[in-house]
C-alpha cells in the first residue's frame, strides 16, 4: 500500500508493511475504516464492495475455508470473471488460487477487514438466500419439480427450512418497515421485493421449486382454497412479531410465468396518528377544523398509495370518543379500530358497498366513513347522508382537490347539492423523509444549480440531501410525510363555484382564496430540510427541476459500505460487562454497555440501531424482564436479538423470559466459547442475515 493514501491523517505507514497491521495501525489512530476504504479505492481505481447485496451462488464456487484463509467474500460471477471483496488488492496468492478455483478472472473490489470478517461470520448463512441454499442441500427433491404446480405440493411443518424461510421472509420485511411484500414469478426464477417507503426494493432470488412450496404453504396460513387454481385469490393471516399481532392481507393472482402473490403487511401499532402524518402546521390546523365539523362530507383524494386510507384511520382516531357512533364501510377492513362499528364489503356473497351503506345509516351512526366512492349511487347516498345530520368522509382517486369537485360532477350529481353539502377536500401524497441520522446540508454548488432553473428559494431555507447509512438501509431516507394540499368550502367559495364550469377555472378560484398548493406544500418540506427536492420532484412534477443532475439521479441507489455490527451489553455488574465485552471481541462487535435496562432504553433510542442485545435480570431501577418486555413492544426492534445471562438459576425466570421475547437464556458462570457460540444459534435464529 502507498503511504500517500493516508497523507490526510496523522499517521504514515510504510508500504512495506503487511496490509492487514496497516488497517490495524489506522484503525488504532482512530481513521474511519470507510472513508479508508473509499480512500484506497479511488486511489487505485477499485470500486467499494456492495455486501448488502451478493450473489449467493458464488458461494458453491469459493468455500468458506477458503474465503477466511484469504479472508475475501466471493461478492458477484459471471461466466469469465469472479468479483472478489478484499483488503488486500495486492494479495497475489489470492488472486492466483480463487482464479484456479472458480476457472474465472479475478476482479477485486475494496471493504474493510472488519466488514469482510462480519460477512464471513454471518453474512451467507443467515442471509434469505442462504436459506435457499440450506433448503436445496436438505431437500433432494427440490431439484427435480421445477414444472410443478402449486397445488400438488405437501406442505407440512415438518420441512423447517421452507417454514424457516418463509418465516424469515415475513419477519425481516417487518423489521425493515416493509408495506407489501412482492414475490413475482419470471421466467426462471422467482424475485422477493419489499416495498419501503412506497419504493419496491429488491431482497432475494427465490428458485421456483421452493418458491411454488411457499407459495402453497402462503394458501393454507391465509385460508386460502387451494382446490381453485389460475384465479386470484385472497387470504388473511396475522403472525406475532416485537411482542405484537401483525396482520398479513395476501393476494394471489395467476401470470403467464406462475402465480404472483402480494402480501400486505398491516402493523397497527406502526400506523401514525393524524398529528404525526407530517403535514404542515397550517394544513394540521384546517384539516381539524374540517373534521370538527358536525356533518357534511370530508373527501380525502389522491392516487393510490398516496395515504389516503392511513389519514382517514387517523381522523377516526382523533375523532372517536364514548359519545359518538361512528361506523366504517370498507372494500376490505385494513385495521381493526377500538370503539369503531367496522363493517368489511363482501361482494361474492351481494354484500356490496352500497347495501352496506344503507345499513350503517339505520344503524343512529353520528360519524361514517366510506372506503372510497366510486360510482353515482355511493356519491348520492353519501351527500343524502350529509344532509342529514352525518359526518361522512370518504376517498376518491384524483389529482388534487378542484378535480374531486368535477368529477363528483361528472358523476351526475347535483352542483348545488354537491356545494351545499362538501365542507372540504384534502388532495394528498407521500414523500420520503430524509434519515435524520445521515443526511447533510446540501453544497453550496448544489443550491446555486437549483437557483439557476428559475424555481425561488426563499432566504432561510435548509436544502439537504440524502448520504445513507446503516439505519436507513443506505438509502439515505427513513419514513414518509404527507405533501397535502386543503381546500375548505366556505360560503364565498360555494357562491363563487357556482358558476364555475372548468377545472382551470375552479383552480384559479381556489387559489384565489388561499388554496396551498401540493407543489407550494412539497416545496416548504424541501426548503425546511425534511426531504429533497429531488424526492418532492419524484412524486409531483417540478418542471424547473426536471433536468437537474439531482433529480435524474434521485432514484439511485446510495453506494455506501455497512458499518460495524453493533452490541449492547447490559447488566449492573462492571466486571460481568467486560467479560461479555471479551467473548464478544472474537465476533468483530462494536460494544456499547449499559448498567441498568433504563440506560439501555435510552441509548437504543438516541444510538444507531444494535445488531444484538444481551442482558442480565437482577438491575436496579429497570430490570432484564420490564426491559425486554419494552424492546419487544416496539417493532422498530423485533428482530434484534436478545440473549439473557444471568446468574438466575430459577426455571420460572427462564420461562417468563423466553416468554416475553428473548431468543436464549444463558446461566452465570459459562466460558466464553460456549457463550460464542450460543449468541451465534440466536442470530442465526433471527434470520436476518
């Protein structure tokens, strides 16, 4: 290596020196092993090694031994050339056996020797595509019914790599806020992709052996009929996961290649209240008042997927209270709400929306909301509702708030009753939320090519953009906030779109009197640092921002290598935390202690995210049991897992920690091997490597 590569730090080390005591000598001086590494790759024109996503099979091509003999991770192959991540792009010996080995070139790309020797501890085996691997090496049979149809599998639990898989599959999409889960099936294979954040990222490659068993497991877990073959179908399930209930809407539709399913992943406890959707202060204080008040009709409006259903559950939320009706009519029932009459359509038995309708109204209701209104005989029924006293609020699948106004018009309904009774419209989206832990201010190069499409950035505005880090995936944005756009019905507006005919002529009106804008809304998120203009251009057209650099490349994903895994160790007893600190230091964790579950608790909501929690019973003020029992309650943290050590011989105490989520219980005094290797059976039970 060449000493100028470190010219930046306090440090210089001689080429002469072994590669892995220079890594070794700098991490010690305290340099960032990723900004190391992306130092040495652009100083020999290497790329960095992406190990968040690997091809599996070049496994079967390079063993482990091998790789930790040379200590690389085989990363991707093609029929010519082997992808090799390594610390030592000059190791020679390597070069020349992984090439004799896979009959390939070697192409090397860089990672940290602290990441490799994460990878090579738990990267292959616990990952979704190694338990492909698992499941092809137990089962013979997987590798000759690649032709054959769901239906005519067996599916039993006694095959634990196929339910370990699928369990794997639903929980690692739970922790990763995951709102559909699609396995899509392709010519040859068939391809796993989560949706985050309202974008579909891709997770695994499923052979379609194995994925047409999930798939029959998928129908008998749903209630599913698997008699019916080559027509959707649709099923419900719900699986315990962080301590909770989660429910699981599953869709099955039959395409040229084989059945598609869609699994919608419904966690009532993730779902946000109306304060916490992210609108704007202003847009909070209009959208309160349309719901406070006493009847007429409330429409929620957008295209699909843009939060329409999740801000109506919202307002139910805010609105309920013991001396009130409220009913809900839905095409299906997404969340069960407590204190709500929720009525779920049922069209295969002629319960349709509008026979539903007419029963919630006999049933004395105060407030009603209706899934979404889609013809004239819904849109009449509710305006009759409205006019009798009744609250009602409803979706409707437009572009913004005037287009809902005409095309309750178009229907055939009568203006001056529409106008009489609709108090309000909320046209809204979604946008990512920039990952508060990563993003950073914007360059100023950045921000004068933005002032230089035209579009006005106001004096004091924060213009930041997305970087990535471990918690957010390297994607650069955690979460979603609602761009909205309100419009209220006052008496002057009603007097006024009365002799309105056009959309551009009830736009014009309404912001004349004060309509905000979806663009105006997305633009104040962007300029006060929540999300990027890129994000805002991505999902309502910006037309000055269309040809930025920024923008064209918004959809990119962030190259950015993960970091170390993380551990918490929690327990009163200093010396007993060193000790675990030791066993732990064998398995490249960076460790972060705790004394009690009280200080646990706050580090894990100040810190980045742990890979692995292990902790004591016996401490004061929180112990091992409240502190588990919180960890589990919160979702963000359902799959870490928790190993207990305690010096707790009772069986009870085993049992009620078990119970309450954690993943072992190991008994004070155990040597450190034995506690290695415990902690490793608990990751790999997780699966989510």
């Amino acid at each position: 290596m060449d000493a100028k590569l470190f010219s930046s730090s306090a440090v210089s080390v001689s080429p002469t020196i072994a590669t892995d005591r220079v890594w070794h000598i700098l991490r010690e001086a305290g340099v960032n092993e990723e900004a190391l590494a992306r130092r040495i790759a652009n100083a020999y024109g290497l790329p960095i090694a992406d190990l968040l996503h690997i091809d599996e099979t070049t496994s079967r091509i390079i063993d482990i031994t091998t790789a930790r003999r040379f200590n690389i991770v085989p990363v991707q192959q093609t029929d010519h050339v082997l992808t090799v991540a390594t610390a030592d792009p000059f190791d020679r010996e390597a070069e020349q056996v992984l090439g004799f080995l896979s009959g390939r070139r070697i192409e090397f790309q860089i990672a940290s020797p602290l990441l490799i020797a994460k990878h090579l501890e738990f990267g292959t085996t616990y990952s979704l595509d190694g338990l492909v691997y698992d499941a092809f090496s137990r089962d013979d049979s997987l590798h000759h019914d690649e032709g054959a149809d769901e239906d005519e599998y067996e599916v039993s639990d006694d095959q634990p790599v196929l339910v370990q898989l699928l369990n794997a599959l639903l929980i690692r999409a739970i922790a990763e806020r995951t709102s559909d889960i699609h396995i899509e099936p392709q010519r040859d294979v068939y391809q796993v992709r989560y949706r985050i954040d309202g974008l579909l990222e891709p997770r695994s490659k499923l052979p379609c052996a194995i994925a047409k068993r999930l798939l029959a497991r998928l129908r008998i877990m749903t209630g599913m009929t698997i008699e019916k073959s080559f027509v959707p179908l649709d099923g419900r399930a719900q699986i315990r996961a962080g301590g909770r209930f989660i429910d699981l809407r599953v869709n099955i539709v039959p395409t040229m290649h084989g059945d598609k399913a869609t699994i919608r992943v419904l966690d009532p406890v993730a779902r946000p209240s109306i304060t916490t959707l992210g609108f704007h202060e202003y847009e909070l204080t209009r959208l309160l008042r349309l719901l406070d008040t006493r009847s007429g009709m409330v429409l929620v409006t957008g295209p699909t997927g843009s939060g329409k259903t999740t801000t109506l559950y919202g307002a139910l939320d805010h609105m309920r209270n013991p001396g009130i009706c409220v009913i809900s009519v839905e095409d299906p029932v997404e969340y069960e709400l407590q204190d709500i009459t929720q009525i779920g359509i049922c069209n295969d038995t002629g319960f349709t929306g509008v026979m539903a309708l007419r029963a919630a109204l006999r049933q004395d209701p105060d407030i009603i909301m209706v899934g979404e209104v889609r013809d004239r005989e819904t849109a009449e029924l509710v305006l009759q509702a409205s006019e009798t006293g009744h609250l009602v609020l409803s979706t409707l699948h437009t572009n913004n708030t005037v287009a809902a106004i005409h095309r309750l018009l178009s229907l055939g309904i009568d203006r001056s009753l529409l106008l009489h009774a609709l108090r309000g419209v909320v046209a809204q989206r979604l946008v990512r939320k920039l990952c508060t832990h990563c993003a950073e201010d914007a360059p100023t190069e950045e921000i004068a090519r933005v002032v230089d499409t035209g579009l006005r950035v106001p004096s004091g505005s924060r213009l930041r953009m997305a970087v990535g880090c471990s918690r957010c995936n390297n994607l650069g944005y955690f979460g979603r906030i609602a761009v909205a756009e309100i419009l209220e019905i006052n008496e002057e507006m009603r007097a006024a779109l009365e002799e309105c005919t056009s959309i551009s002529a009830l736009e014009e009106l309404a912001v004349k009197h004060g309509l905000v804008t979806l663009r105006q809304s997305g633009l104040q998120h962007a300029y006060r640092g929540h999300t990027t203009l890129s994000e805002v251009s991505r999902v309502i057209e910006i037309e000055e921002l269309r040809s930025t650099p920024e923008v064209q490349a918004s959809n990119k994903r962030v190259d950015v290598t993960p970091i170390r895994p993380r551990a918490l160790v929690v327990d009163d007893d200093e010396s007993l935390r060193e000790f675990v600190v030791v066993a732990l230091s064998s398995l490249n964790f960076e460790i972060v202690q705790a004394e009690d579950g009280a200080v646990a608790l706050s580090l894990i909501e100040k810190q980045p995210p742990f890979d692995l929690v292990i902790t004591d019973l016996t401490m004061p003020r929180l112990d091992g049991f409240a502190f588990i029992k919180t960890l589990r309650d919160n979702i963000c943290y359902a799959a870490i897992p928790i190993v207990v050590l305690t010096a707790a011989e009772s069986e009870e105490a085993e049992k009620r920690s078990l119970a309450l989520g954690a993943d072992d219980y190991l008994r004070k005094p155990m040597n450190v091997e034995e506690i290695v290797k415990r902690i490793n059976a608990a990751i790999k039970r997780t699966a989510l490597r």
